[in-house]
C-alpha cells in the first residue's frame, strides 16, 4: 500500500506520528519518503538519533507548523499520502486558549485540505477524538469542525484522484497527556487523584490506533469517519491497575470534561454502518454509490436510536488486562 509513495505526517513526533513511522519503515521497506512534519526541534532532533541517515535515507525532517500554509505545501511538494496527527489536545488547557486551539486545529485543518488539493495528494487520513461526538469543550468542538473540513473536502475535489477521511477513537493508552504516565509517577506519593468515581473512557493502544489508519488508507473511498469497536475502563480501574495501596482521591471533574465519552451519537446512527471490526459513519450525501459501498464491505446499517458510549459499551477491559497493556505498551519495568 505504501511501497514506491511518499509520505507525510504532520505532528510526527507526538506519540501517534512516533509509532505511525516506526510501523512503516518496519513493515513497508519500499516506501520512498517519509516527512516528519512537527515545530519541536528538540523532538526532531530525538527522533533523528533514532534512525539516523545512513541506515533511513528515506526519513527527513521538517520544522513547520500546521498553522503555516506556505510551509506545508512546500513539505508537501512529491507528497502522495498525508497523515494528519498534529493538534491541540489538551481539554483544560484549550479551555484557557481557545484562539490558540481553534487556530491549530481548525485553521490547520484548512491548511491541510489546500496543501493537498494543490500539491497532487491522492490520500488524506486525519485523526480525530471521541470529544468531537457531541461536544461539551472547546477541544472537542474544534476537531468535530476538523472533521467536517475534511469531509466536505471531497466535494472540491473536482477531477482529482483524492480521498479525505477520517479516524475517531477514544484515550490511547499510555500516550503523553494520558492518564497513565501520570498516574505511575503519582503513585510514588501514595495518593492517585480521581475525577469522578463514575468516570469511564474508552481505550485504545498506539498499535490499534496505526493499524485504523492503515485501515482507513488501503480502504477509504473518501467522507468516512472510522470508530473501531473498543473496550471501556473505569478511572477508578485504572489507578486499581497502577497501585492498589495507593489513597484514591476524589478532586472533581476538571473544566470541559464529561463523565462518559461517546464516539457515536444518536443523531448520527442514521448514517452509520457496521462494517466488522469498524463502524463507519457515512456522509449524508456521499460522492460515491451508497449501495455498492454497503456491498463492497459487506456492511450493515445500524438501529435505529444507536449510541456508541462509554459507559453503555458491551465491552470492558479488566484490571488484571489493564496491567498487562501498562506493562507491555507504557512502562516494561512497571511492577505491582
């Protein structure tokens, strides 16, 4: 899928872009490029000690930012896929800058649908969250308007062979910012700070979290927005996982936080298929034949009224899971 195509991935160095790159220079050996597209020098320059030049020739290195729409065409001149992983994620903090996210997130988005309209891209997968189903902060706002950018991205188009889609899942596992890494290095203080006590989150790995994209590159036929079938946890089973001897303290949810996420909502059931692995929300007027695509895939619309929520999931994952994931996709040294 990927051998003979260059590739560029925006926000290349977070913990997605990170594990995104190392699964391809693993698993597709003809790929011709892959551009690492961040602001951060320093994590460049990490990154670059781990596949130095003479060993990945086909692994360069921009600084720019999302918000720079003459720097990103540049990166993106030969470019044939675009992965597009960089953002402001932070709920509190986007809560205290709104102009800030909007203009990463939104007006980056923007800049990543001309870079590829104008530049010859013929894939284009961008990443979104389970905060952009309904709402409720400013973050979450700001990637469902990403998402309906690239969406209604494929109506301009025109003649080009170009596809916009989109991949929504819950809390990555052990990703920076997450619960997780927080948690283990709270527990040397014996005290695990909790929200909320009925706080629930879907959770996915790094791993699941490229295989959708990849998923999503080999299979798009441009408008969807992927969400994977995934497991729930409690907050309160994840500092069980971490330390169990460790006090739980109850802080109060933080500002623009919900207490159950939700990656599909009952608004969009009436457009969503059940494909397998994946539910597929389609777009109301989509620019291929609706009948072939539920062929094609063998998919099947879902009832009416469905809701994809963390709370109401029919899957969870156990603490006794919960410390085998920690163990083998956060910390290999983590110890009960």
């Amino acid at each position: 899928m990927l051998n003979d195509k260059s590739v560029l991935v925006t926000g290349g160095t977070g913990s997605f872009g990170k594990k995104f790159i190392e699964t391809v220079l693993t698993n597709y050996k003809g790929v011709k490029k892959i551009i690492v597209y961040s602001r951060d020098e320093l994590k460049q320059f990490e990154m670059a000690q781990l596949y130095p030049p003479s060993q990945f020739p086909q692994l360069r290195f921009f600084i720019g930012d999302v918000r720079d729409g003459a720097r990103l065409k540049r990166a993106c001149e030969g470019i044939d896929v675009i992965v597009h992983a960089a953002a402001l994620k932070h709920v509190p903090i986007a809560e205290y800058n709104p102009m800030e996210c909007i203009s990463t997130n939104v007006l980056g988005a923007e800049n990543v649908i001309n870079a590829a309209l104008d530049c010859g891209i013929s894939k284009v997968v961008a990443l979104s969250t389970d905060k952009a189903a309904a709402p409720i902060n400013l973050y979450g706002a700001t990637k469902l308007c990403s998402d309906k950018l690239f969406i209604a991205a494929n109506n301009m188009k025109g003649s080009r062979k170009l596809s916009f889609s989109v991949v929504r899942y819950g809390n990555v596992l052990g990703s920076r910012g997450s619960v997780v890494p927080f948690y283990l290095k709270m527990k040397k203080t014996g005290v695990l700070p909790i929200t909320d006590d009925r706080m629930t989150r879907f959770n996915i790995t790094l791993e699941e979290g490229v295989s959708m994209v990849m998923y999503a590159l080999e299979n798009a036929w441009g408008g969807e927005l992927f969400v994977p079938k995934i497991p729930s946890y409690k907050i309160t089973e994840v500092a069980e996982a971490v330390c169990p001897k460790s006090k739980k303290e109850i802080i109060g949810i933080r500002p623009g936080e919900k207490l159950h996420e939700e990656m599909i909502t009952e608004s969009d059931a009436m457009n969503t298929l059940d494909c397998g692995k994946y539910y597929v929300i389609i777009p109301s007027h989509p620019t291929w034949n609706k009948a072939q695509y539920i062929e094609a895939f063998k998919a099947k619309p879902v009832a009416q009224g469905f809701r994809y929520n963390s709370g109401e999931n029919t899957e969870w994952i156990s603490v006794g899971e919960l410390r085998k994931q920690i163990k083998q996709h956060v910390d290999p040294s983590f110890e009960i």
